[in-house]
C-alpha cells in the first residue's frame, strides 16, 4: 500500500529543478525500451489494445489528433506478431488462357531459387539448341565448300553462304525466343529471418494499393510482353503476413474501400488493371493471397468519409480507440 502511494506521489518541483536531480550528461546516457510499442509516451492503455490485437490479430481503427503515436503504435505491430511463416508470391503464365495469370506460393525464401533454377534450366537448353544449330550449319558449309571445289562456281559459294548463315540466324532466334516468357515473375519476396510486414499505404492510389498490370503498347506482332510479366503486387499482397497501415483512410474513394473490405473478408484479392484504356484492363489474375491486419487512423472527422461497412467489419472483428 505504501509503495502504491509513493508511485502515486505527486511531485510539486518545476521542470527546471527536476532536472537537476537526474544523473545524465546526453540523450545518450538516456535508456530505451527494446519494444517500440514501449516507446510511445503517453499512450498507456492504447498499448494495451495493440498487445491484445496482435496476439488475437485484429483490425484496429486508431482515431485521435496528429502526433499521438498512432504510426509508431502500427509499426510496433509487427514486433508483437506471432512468428508464422511467410510465403514468397510467384505469377505464371497461364496456357489456357493468357490473360488470366496463375498465382502459387511457396515458403519464404524459395522464389528466388525457383527462378533461378528455371533460369538456368533455359540457359543449358538454350546452349544445347545453339550447338546442335550450330553443328548442322557447319556440316552444310563443309558439304558446300566441297560441292564449290568440285564444280568451280564461287559466286554460288557467296550466295549459298549468306543463304545459309541467314537461315542460321532465323532458326536460333525462333527456337530461343520464347524461352524467357515461361519464367514466372516473383510478385511477393521475403527471407526465411524477414520480420512479418509493414506497408504504409497512406495516400497511395487504387493500383499501389490494390496492385495493377502495367499498359503494354506492343500488343502483337511477337512484340508483346506476357500478362504475367506485366503484373504488379499491391500494398494489401505485400503485407500478406503482417500489417497494412493506412493513415487518413477517408481519404480513399469508396470503391477503393469497398475492395479493402473484400480483400479482409475472403483474405484473396485478384489484381486487375485499373485503367480502363490501357490494354492491362483485360489481364485479371487468380486470387492472390492478402492474410493482413488494418490498422487504419485518421482524425475525428475521418469517420464520416469511411465506408459504413467497413468501419462495421474492424469494429465487430476488433477494436477501436481514440487516442
């Protein structure tokens, strides 16, 4: 009871005085918590709060004024997250119908070694066809040196070995072309020691946000660049894992919202192109894994710009403070 008392003691000394009683000479001399949840002053019971989220993994709706710790409460998230695996995101070519990308994961740390593995895989096949290609020509070349020799005609000689090394040319690039178009594009990439994520989303656009496939203006002519390729992960695909921090999230547009919301609900999203005149608008790709954690803030006024909805869905499946 006496201990309760003394911390409860209050102290009567001006700032100046209270100073001059503490023994440090710097900042430096000044100890700092480990945990950067612990770093935030003044915030007691909002800690509290993002404990219990990251231990339930709860969507969090922080509302207060600017400067209370609302991002460095976010970012302390993924320090209290449970340490489950994280996966690598790949995207490959779909041969039934290009337009739609096929979407696979692997375990944190695997994509690099896939497509390294496929790369060099293509490269031995390629040399294989390059010397194989190679060989055919130069016996053709003898067996024309020699034809030359018997008849005496060198002007046949010219031009059967331009013919030939055209040919040559033709058939290497035809047989090689195609081979860098079956390598998969790594969308997500994390290490095996990687913490879970943090993506601060805040004031992006609908296709940072919810991922895009870039405008190819090549469409044809064997100039084009696959679907796959041209797919880009969104900030709700990177922080599959972790958490995805959105300050003033009335700032978004209500569709935008409305595909956030889905996106927590069914923790997949498809990433489409986001402009109807770029030829990207036609690619749409299989669900992407989003397994994220919304921590969203903002303002008092920012709760009359949120979707209804998704204000319901973090308020009924996890907490909203006011700090």
């Amino acid at each position: 009871m006496a201990d309760r008392e003394a911390e409860q003691k209050i102290e009567n000394l001006s700032v100046e005085e209270w100073m001059e009683n503490l023994e440090f000479e710097s900042t430096a001399d000044v100890p700092i918590p480990e945990n950067l949840v612990n770093r935030v002053i003044g915030q007691e019971d909002a800690a509290i709060v993002i404990r219990k989220a990251s231990e339930q993994r709860r969507h969090v709706m922080l509302i207060g004024d600017p400067g209370t710790g609302k991002s460095m409460l976010a970012r302390a998230m993924t320090d209290l997250l449970p340490r489950d695996a994280l996966e690598d995101t790949l995207c490959y070519p779909n041969d039934d119908d290009e337009n739609e990308p096929r979407v696979r994961t692997v375990p944190a740390g695997r994509g690099d070694k896939i497509i390294s593995d496929r790369r060099a895989h293509l490269r031995a096949s390629r040399e294989r066809t390059n010397k194989t290609l190679l060989s055919i020509t130069l016996f053709i070349g003898v067996i024309l040196v020699y034809a030359t020799i018997m008849s005496g005609d060198f002007f046949m000689l010219i031009f059967s070995i331009l013919l030939l090394g055209f040919a040559y040319m033709f058939l290497r690039n035809r047989l090689t072309s195609g081979d860098d178009s079956r390598i998969p594009k790594l969308l997500v990439k994390h290490d095996r020691n990687d913490m879970p994520p943090f993506e601060d989303a805040t004031g992006t656009l609908a296709g940072s946000l919810l991922g895009d496939v870039r405008h190819d203006p090549f469409q044809s002519g064997g100039m084009e660049t696959p679907a796959h390729e041209r797919v880009e992960a969104g900030a709700i695909h990177k922080a599959h894992g972790g958490v995805l921090f959105i300050d003033e999230i009335n700032l978004l547009r209500l569709h935008e919202q409305q595909a956030l919301l889905t996106a927590m609900q069914e923790k997949e999203f498809a990433i489409s192109g986001r402009s109807e005149r770029s030829s990207g608008a036609l690619t749409k790709t299989e669900p992407v894994p989003c397994d994220f954690i919304l921590v969203a803030a903002g303002n008092l006024d920012a709760l009359q710009g949120m979707h209804p909805a998704l204000r319901s869905r973090i308020r009924g499946y996890g907490y909203e403070v006011y700090v």
